[in-house]
C-alpha cells in the first residue's frame, strides 16, 4: 500500500482542543505515516513514532525534499489575494480528518479489490445502515476539532469557538448542553484555579470533582470519602478561598464591652441568603394567621397575631399598584377613614384553592374636626375594626392628592390618638411623611417581618469530659413550618444588628429586592439560660420563677416581692433521689402522711410541717403576679443607682435576693465600681469622680444586658417552657429513679422482663433495654425518657405504690398531649376538656402522693405551659430538639482546629456550611468584595446568579444501597413524605392461588370474582399519614362506605394481598387488606384505658381512590387483668448475635 508522510507539531492538537491563540515556536515532532487507500478512516490506522532531536531531523535531505515536494503549488489549494498560500501537508491531513463519514464510504467500497470480493461477501438486508453511515462519536469529535484547527490555520479564526459567543457566560445555559454524567472514574485533566469554568452546568465551580469535593469538605460532621481523580488539597483550598470571599457570609469581629474579642457571622447576609433561596422562602411566612381557634403553626398564636408591638410586623402590603401601610391614614370603599395597626391572613372560602388566603387589616377608626381653627383627624384606638384588604381605596400618597377635591381635613395633620377618656399625642409616625419603613424602603418596594427564633446554648469545645464552655447563639426563622424548622439546614448563627434600618434582600418567590425587618419572636434554651437571659436568679433563688412572683420553699407568702426576705432555701432541682427516706422506703412510711416530715440531712433544708407543704402547694398552683418588662428595669436601675450612690456590695447581693433580679452583664461594671471606690467615703466629691470615671457619663441602659434593647421581646414572658427539661427531664427522671430506688434485686431482674417484652409497634421507637433502663435509671437521655413515659405504666402496675401508679398514668396521659403536632380548637384543648385537665390531674395525683414533690420548681413552670402554648404555639415548636444536636457541629468545628482562635475557626467554618448549603439549593447570589460587608443591591434580575444545574442534581442522587451524604448531613430532604400511602413490601415468597392465602379462609366469598389470579403477599404497607404498618400490627381504619364524619374503627393487620400483574403491582401498591374488626368493650381498672375484643374479619380494597389505613395505634396485652407473670426467659443480643444470656 501507497502512503505518505507528514510531520505534525504536537502543540497544534493541544491548542485545537483548548483555545487557538498562538503555536509554540518550538514544537515536538510528530512523524505520521497515513495510508490513503483506507478512505476516511484512515486516522484510524497512525504509524506514529517521536524523534529524539527534531532540529537534527530538520536538518536532514530527506526532510528537506519533503518540505519541497509538498510545498510546489500542484499540491496547493487556491489561495486568497489578499493572504500568502498555506497550503501544507497538514492541511490536506485536517481536510482528510474532517471528511464527514457519508462522502466518503464511496471511496473506500471503490478501493476494495475483486480478489477479496470473490472470499468475502456481505448480506446488505442484514445491516442497519443507519448505523454503518452514520459516524462514531470519537470519529464526529475527531472531525469536529479537525475542522477548527484547519479554519484557524488557513483564516486564523475559529470556526466553532468566540470570545464574543454568549453560551460561555454562566448565567446563559445551553438549550443543546447535556450535563456532565455523575460517573465515577473519568479521567480528569490538570486545572488551575484561574482557568474558566469547564461547562456552565457547574458553575460556580471549575467541574464536577472540584464541586463534590469542595461540598463534602464542609459537611456539618466529618465522613470518610472515596473520590476518583480528586485534586490536590492546595487547589481545592485555593478554590474554597475563593468562593468564600466572593460568595461568603463575612466574619465580623468584634470587642465587648467586658473587654473580650470574639468573631461572629453577619446577621444581614444570612437573612438575605435564606430569602434568595428556592428550598427556603417559598415557605417562610411573613403575616400572621387567624385561623378560627385552630392553632398548628406559630404564625397562628396570639403573641404574633395580637400581642407582638405592631412596629415590628410587616407594615405594608401591596394591592392595585398601591402600598398601603400600618399607621397611615387609608381611605376605605364606603369612605370611611382608618389607620391600620397590622395586617394578617384568614383562610379562604371552601370553594377556593387550597393553600390560599385572604388579607386582613386591624384598624382604628380615625374621625374627622373641623372645629374652629382645628383641623385634622383624631384617632379612636379603642374603636378597632378588621378589614379586608379588598375594601380598602386609597392609600396615604393617593389621599394627599385627593383631600382638597373630597372637601376632607389635611391627612397630615393628626390631632392625637383617643384612649379612654382623653387624647393623647400622635407619636407613631411622622403625619406629615408617613410610615418610616416607608422612607427607608423608597416607596415601591415590599417591607417585609422576618420573626425568628433566638436560641442560646453552653457547650463543651473538647472530646473528653473536661469542660471547655463555649456560648453559641442560633436561631431559625420562626416562619417556617415545624416540619421544616426542626431541619439542621434551617439552623444559623446569629450577630448582633440593629433593627432600625432593615435588611435588604433579593425576593426569590417576588423577583425583587425587598426590605426586611429583623423581629425575635421567643427566646429559647435551657432552664438556666433562660433565667440568665431574663436578668433572673435562676431556680434555686427566693423568686425561683421567671415568669412570674412565686416564692420559693422556706419563706413567707405574705410578704410582698419588694420586702427583704430571710434565708433562702435551695431548691435542689437536679436531685433526683428518692423523696421518701431511705432507698427502699413504702408507703407505710407515715412520715409521708402525718403533720412533720423528717427533716433532710442535706445542708440548708429546713424542717417542714404539714402545713408548710400545704402552703408550697397553693403557692404553686396559685394565681401569682408575673413580672414585667418595665418593672425589671426600674428594679435594674434602682439598683445600680445606690451602688453608684455609696451601697456597698452587701446591700447589693441583698436587693438581689429580694427581687430574684440578676443582670451578670451588669454585675461586672458594679463590681468595678465597688473596686475603685473601696475605701472612699460615700457622698464624697472623690467619691463622685471615681464613680464618674467609671460610667463616663453613659446612661444606667448601656451598662445592663443587650436583651433589654431588644425591640418587643420581654425576657420573661417570652421565654416559653423547655419540655425537654421540664417534662423528660424532669418529671420522667424523678419518677423513674424513684421508682427504681423502691425495688429489690428480684424486682429490678423481674422490670428488666417487662421491659424486653413491652410491645413497640405504632410509637416509632426502638426495642426497650430494659437493662440499660434500670441500671442507668439516673443517667439516662431525653430519648430514653420518652419511651419510658409510654411504657411505665404497663411494666410498674404491681412494683410500685398505688399512689406512685397512679401519678405514673397521669404522667402517661399527659406528655402526648404536650407533644401534639396540631391543636383543632384552642379553646378547648387548653382550658375546658383535655391539657389543662390533664395538667391538673397529673398534679392532684402527685400531691396525693406526697407533697414534697412541690419542692422542685419544675412543677409550678408547667402550669404556665397552657398559656405559652396559648402565646407561641404548640408545644413541640419551642422543644428544640434540633437545637440541642446543633451543637455536635459546634463541637466539631472547635475539634477539628487548632484552638487559638475558637470563636473565629467556629464562625468561618460554619459561614463556608452556610455557603454550601445555599449554593446546592440553587439560591441567587451576587458577588461582594473581598472586605466589605455592604450587602449587594440590585434590581435587575440577571445579575442575581444561579449556580449550575449540575450543582442541584447532586441532591437526586438516589441509588438504593447508598446513603446521599450530602443531603443528609445539610438536612437538605425533602419537606413531603418519604413513603407513598398505599405502597407496600414484598415478603420474598412465591404468589400464591386465593385458596392457599388466608383470606380465603377467614373470608371465603370476598373474592370469588378473581379467583383464577394469583396473590402475592406483603409485609408491610404505608398509611395516610407516612407510617409503616406491617403484618400484626393495629391500626385505624375507615370503612369505604362509611358516612361523613364516623370515627375510625380499631383493625389488626393479618395479610396485604397485591393481585399479580395487576395494575396495583406496577404501581408498587396494595390491592386488598385483610384486616380483624375489634370493638371498646370496657374500661381497664388497672390502666384506665379501653379494652378491645375480637368481633370478625374484614377484607378492605386498596384502591388509589380510597384507601383504609390512616394510622398505626399502640395496643398493649392486659397483664393486670390476666395476672401475667414475667416467669419466661428472653435471650440478650450482643453485637448482633444472640448468646445463652437471659433476662
């Protein structure tokens, strides 16, 4: 065969590929033999080899004749006028290279000998000859760069590639560009930081690797990684520092006023980066709701509906071109005149969509004078009337227009507000400008509330058991659903800012910039922090509680807060011993029972009567006076007033005792003063100056805690109570370690039984350890607690007092009506019939037990739990479990640093968390400067970026035996149900015909129509509400043709049958459920719960247009009524393996 030989510089099929802006003049030879008679794949076929020295093989004759020969112009194309003659041998190379595939097949079948004709022969019907004309992908890619390179060197332009071309930027996708597949063990090539994206798809990052590997990086908790062709650690933190300062939520330091440097994360950042994103703000509410007396969400609370101060809610709402806003004069459709107060929501009509609302105003009526030289308007407060948005007419800018046409009094001039029986000064607003937020906001633009959640926590920054405090405040948006708020995603760091100039904010939902005001809706942590909070003593004080002016054990009831109280009795809240004497003490202990208690050996305890623990009763359960905002701080500022004015350190701690006042932040400059005017007479000129060197003439509020400066919040009335503390915690503990301190070795041995046997279907937890349960009874977790609180009554029923079980049920009863997600009719869960009942029962029963549980202040705080839930919601809201795990990350950035900068290494890693999390969920941004903290503005909606859509897909990874780190470590899953209703479980067995299935037995006529099909049978099934029932456990279930509005019935789940390529199977869902009807019977004397008894059996359809399941429900055997003994053996498991061990 004919060939020829060419010589290719290397550099050239470098640059084909990156960007053709110059050739290297000094180049590595290539030499390519090509073989001409193999038509148009001959670069498939490349004899290639590499010189060692290319100047000497320019050198050389044959070089040199080659140059020659090719270079003569029969070898040359036409060339152009106006440019010199190109014509190489690499050109007809390229034009070989980049003949398309159809043009030349002609040749190459034209080139075949007859010889191999006659030996080979081709059956033409069997071919597809769309396949054999058409190109392989490495062949059109071949062509494709082939067809560059040559339109370069030839015009030196390219002919696929422009700097100009706008697909290259990233905020412009490509209709064509398919995303880069998510494979494993792609060869990847060298990258720098500086060089541009490789595909917009993942912008912001260079590719994929340098995305994956820079978010799992970050994740809240360490995991161990394997990434193929990962880059080095150089680049990638070359590529974080990048990010971070383009992209970044800043680092502010700042020095208290104690003198102390700490780092903290910019609280204007953060708040505009949860509005830019799509998986956040769409939920986020920013008006109140009144729902009718249904109370599910915080929004739906009195404290954000009524209470709240009006100047921290959202002020404007937008209708018909106009904004209309609080405390402005509106002129309604009748004509009437008005000032809004607030605005909230209603849920619309029946008839309308779901999810909508209707817009309200609360407003004061505003009456016209014109009497004499008066005129103006003169504001009824005590008038109030709700409007709805869709009445009102004219706003504030529109009646300065109209007034003089409508003969009506300048709306600039407000007499005064009316409330009782006089007139007070309009000092809301500036009359003559209106709103101020509307001034700050440049009227056109949406002011928005964004209430949260303020959460303040100590914890440990060590590994080990040596305590290293570290103070974090968090928060969360309170305006998001539970269901979401309870998410690590939703969880932040919180700076301190003023709230007089708002946040501005790209609307995602909107696509506008938005003014957004901060608002602290409740302040949360634990009983200690809550008091320190509040400027309170905390719960071992005189006034142990917060909320209100209860006294403590030990004192007089009738003495006023303001007098001086005598010794003060500790109130040992975390001694969880048992409250009779001794370990093993009874009921027969009559010390209990009669006129004077032991008195306690413990150091401070005083002897107690009868009496006196009567008293401590009412006490508790009284009517107390609560303590105010406005109280606490003339209390604050009567005391550091006398210790300005010669009080020594004494009568200081002594105030403090009285009151149950106490401001640590403010107990550092008193102790400052009382240093520097240590012997100096008081009332001196000396005396003065010193106190004034101190103070430097700064008013009594800039030496006491920031949280009074916090706009609408009162520390006490807006610290709701922890159940966690109170409830599992407390109440739980006490009982359980009581309990477990009155029994011997054979009863703990006997409760340990119980505890392995105690059924847990429908409560969503995991098998019992009941030596784990009963060893630990001290030091157990607020997980443990929840499941004991279920589970008592049915393992204690014959172990302990009859007074002890019967305070045990109460308790029963009562914490799952604490933790109840949605409440139906405030009115009546709170007061009339269910948690204040309850409540009441549950403290009836301890204080007939004995009345020296009241000694522990955790029985007074849950009286005020009614009005709390009232005030912020239900219960579960301010749990704040997700708070307490929060602080695993925070102990895990402090480990994971090299300790000399703590606060600065936990604010900087968990701003670059921040990051990440709002890039995955494709939240805008815009670029900020490498310093500044100046928040970026803009209203044109294409420099608001996106990351790429590649970035986003990361979270829809799903592959069954794998587990996506990255959303679950970001707590980036999905707000709806993770299991389909309906959806069910194979058993692995064969189908089975209907006569072998035990439907056909219990009922054998349900399903003569379909006989001939074959069943499989399932294991488990997936109810309405997102639980998982399986075979054996009860359930509720309704009836297809039962009336509107019956009550579900009780079944136990026998068999879920699934007809065999049906339908229901493609789908994955149920086709019949064989169910056992139950009915109440009577009431358990033992356990005061309904008994329930067999009636027959029931085979319901699992349709998708109905389908029976609403829920699993917890039924329990009978033992008391049985006289069940715990005389069986159960086997213990260690490390998964089941040994000879009983229990």
């Amino acid at each position: 065969m004919s060939g020829a030989v060419f010589e290719v510089p290397v550099a050239c099929r470098w640059l084909a590929m990156k960007s053709p802006l110059a050739v290297p003049s000094t180049a590595t030879h290539m030499v390519v033999a090509v073989n001409k008679t193999i038509g148009w794949k001959s670069h498939d076929h490349l004899a290639c080899k590499v010189s060692r020295n290319p100047y000497s093989w320019e050198m050389t004759t044959r070089h040199q004749e080659n140059i020659k020969c090719f270079l003569s112009p029969q070898h040359s194309p036409s060339s152009s006028p106006t440019q010199p003659n190109l014509s190489s041998p690499l050109l007809n190379l390229l034009a070989d290279l980049s003949t398309p595939a159809h043009s030349a097949q002609c040749t190459s079948e034209a080139a075949t000998s007859s010889d191999n004709h006659d030996h080979f022969q081709l059956d033409w019907d069997a071919i597809d000859h769309d396949q054999l004309y058409f190109p392989s992908v490495h062949d059109e890619q071949l062509t494709t760069m082939a067809s560059s390179l040559a339109a370069w060197l030839a015009d030196g332009e390219d002919s696929n590639f422009s700097d100009e071309d706008g697909s290259n930027s990233p905020g412009i996708q490509d209709e064509d560009f398919k995303p880069e597949p998510l494979q494993p063990g792609a060869t990847r090539l060298p990258q720098r930081i500086n060089a541009a994206p490789s595909s917009p798809t993942w912008f912001l990052w260079p590719d994929k690797q340098m995305c994956i590997l820079d978010i799992l990086r970050h994740l809240p908790r360490l995991s161990i990684l394997g990434v193929d062709n990962i880059p080095s650690t150089r680049v990638l933190k070359d590529i974080d520092n990048s990010l971070q300062s383009q992209y970044r939520i800043p680092l502010v330091r700042y020095q208290g006023a104690l003198g102390h440097i700490y780092y903290v994360n910019y609280l204007p950042s953060i708040i505009a980066q949860e509005m830019a994103n799509p998986r956040v703000h769409p939920h986020i509410h920013h008006y109140p709701e009144d729902a009718g007396g249904q109370l599910n969400q915080p929004w739906q609370a009195s404290r954000w509906l009524c209470e709240i101060n009006p100047t921290i809610t959202t002020p404007m709402i937008h209708k018909a071109r106009q904004d209309f806003y609080v405390f402005e004069l509106t002129k309604l459709m009748d004509g009437t005149m008005v000032v809004p107060e607030c605005w909230y929501t209603k849920p619309a009509p029946q008839n309308s969509p779901p999810f909508d609302f209707e817009y309200w105003a609360r407003a004061w009526r505003a009456h016209p004078v014109t009497s004499g030289h008066t005129c103006g308007y003169v504001i009824h407060a005590y008038d109030i009337v709700e409007v709805p948005v869709s009445n009102l007419l004219l706003s504030f800018p529109h009646i300065l227009q109209t007034y003089r046409v409508s003969d009506q009094p300048d709306p600039c001039n407000i007499i005064g507000r009316a409330r009782g029986h006089g007139v007070l000064p309009w000092t809301l607003t500036d009359p003559t400008v209106g709103n101020g937020w509307c001034a700050c906001g440049h009227r056109g633009h949406r002011v928005l509330s964004y209430m949260i959640w303020l959460y303040c926590d100590d914890t440990s920054g060590n590994m080990s058991k040596k305590w290293n405090k570290h103070n974090s405040f968090l928060f969360t948006a309170a305006g998001l659903p539970h269901v979401m708020v309870h998410k690590e995603s939703s969880i932040h760091f919180l700076a301190t800012h003023a709230q007089m100039h708002g946040i501005w904010a790209w609307d995602i939902e909107a696509r506008e910039m938005v003014l957004v005001i901060l608002a602290v809706l409740v302040m949360l942590g634990d009983n200690p922090m809550q008091s320190e909070l509040a400027c309170h003593v905390g719960l071992q004080g005189k006034f142990f509680c917060r909320n209100c002016w209860v006294q403590g054990v030990g004192t007089d009831s009738r003495q006023p807060p303001q007098s001086t109280g005598k010794a003060v009795l500790t109130n040992l809240d975390d001694d969880t011993r048992s409250i009779e004497t001794g370990s093993h003490a009874t009921d027969s202990d009559g010390s209990l029972h009669q006129g004077v208690a032991h008195p306690s050996k413990g150091k401070g305890r005083w002897s107690e009567t009868m009496q006196d623990l009567v008293d401590q009763v009412r006490r508790f359960l009284g009517a107390n006076a609560p303590h105010t905002h406005r109280d606490t701080i003339g209390r604050l500022h009567s005391m550091f007033h006398e210790v300005a004015s010669g009080k020594g350190k004494t009568w200081y701690t002594k105030m403090k005792t009285d009151s149950g006042i106490k401001d640590t932040y403010m107990d550092v400059f008193v102790e400052r003063i009382l240093k520097h005017v240590k012997g100096i007479c008081a009332g001196t000129d000396r005396y003065t100056d010193t106190v004034s060197e101190i103070t430097q003439g700064h008013p009594i509020e800039q030496f006491m805690s920031l949280v009074w400066r916090i706009k609408g919040l009162d520390p006490h009335q807006d610290t709701p109570v922890k159940v966690l503390h109170v409830i599992l915690l407390g109440f739980v503990k006490y009982f359980w370690h009581d309990a477990i301190s009155r029994l011997t070795d054979a009863q703990k041995a006997e409760l340990q039984v119980w505890l392995a046997l105690f059924n847990i279907s429908g409560l969503d937890i995991p098998p019992l350890a009941g030596q784990t349960l009963v060893q630990y009874a001290g030091s157990l977790t607020g997980c443990d607690f929840h499941a004991i609180s279920q589970a008592a009554p049915f393992v204690l029923y014959d172990l302990v007092p009859c007074e002890c079980f019967e305070a045990f049920l109460a308790l029963s009863s009562l914490v799952p009506l604490i933790w109840q997600p949605s409440i139906v009719n405030i009115e009546e869960h709170l007061i009339h019939v269910v948690l204040q009942a309850a409540i009441d029962h549950f403290l009836n029963c301890t204080a007939h037990w004995t009345p020296q549980w009241f000694n522990k202040p955790k029985f007074h705080i849950l009286c005020h739990l009614p009005d709390h839930i009232r005030h912020f919601g239900p219960a579960i809201l301010f749990a704040r479990e997700g708070f307490k795990l929060y602080n695993a990350v925070i102990r895990d950035h402090s480990i994971h640093s090299n300790r000399q900068v703590p606060s600065r290494d936990i604010a900087h890693g968990m701003a670059q968390c921040h990051r990440i999390c709002h890039l995955l969920s494709g939240g805008r941004f815009r670029a900020r400067g490498p310093v500044t903290t100046e928040l970026p503005y803009s209203d044109d909606e294409c420099e608001w970026l996106v990351p790429g859509p590649s970035i986003k897909s990361l979270l829809s990874i799903n592959t069954p035996s794998f587990r996506n780190v990255v959303v679950d470590y970001f707590g980036l899953s999905d707000v709806t149900l993770s299991h389909v209703a309906g959806s069910c479980v194979h058993d692995k067995t064969c189908p089975w015909p209907l006569e072998k299935t035990t439907a056909a037995l219990q009922v054998p006529h349900a399903l003569h129509h379909v006989e001939r099909h074959l069943y499989q049978t399932c294991q488990s099934a997936v109810a309405l509400n997102g639980e998982i029932c399986r075979l054996g456990d009860f359930v509720l279930a309704q009836e297809p043709c039962a009336p509107s509005g019956t009550l579900p019935l009780i079944r136990c789940l026998h068999k879920i049958l699934q007809i065999c390529h049906s339908p229901a199977q493609q789908q994955n869902q149920a086709s019949w459920l064989l169910l056992e009807i139950f009915q109440v019977t009577s009431l358990s004397d033992t356990y005061h719960l309904p008994c329930i008894q067999a009636l027959s059996w029931v085979l319901l359809p699992a349709t998708i247009s109905f389908y029976a399941l609403i829920c699993c429900i917890n039924v329990q055997h009978n033992c008391a009524g049985h006289r069940c003994t715990g005389s069986s053996a159960v086997f213990i498991y260690e490390e998964c393996k089941k040994t000879m061990k009983t229990v």
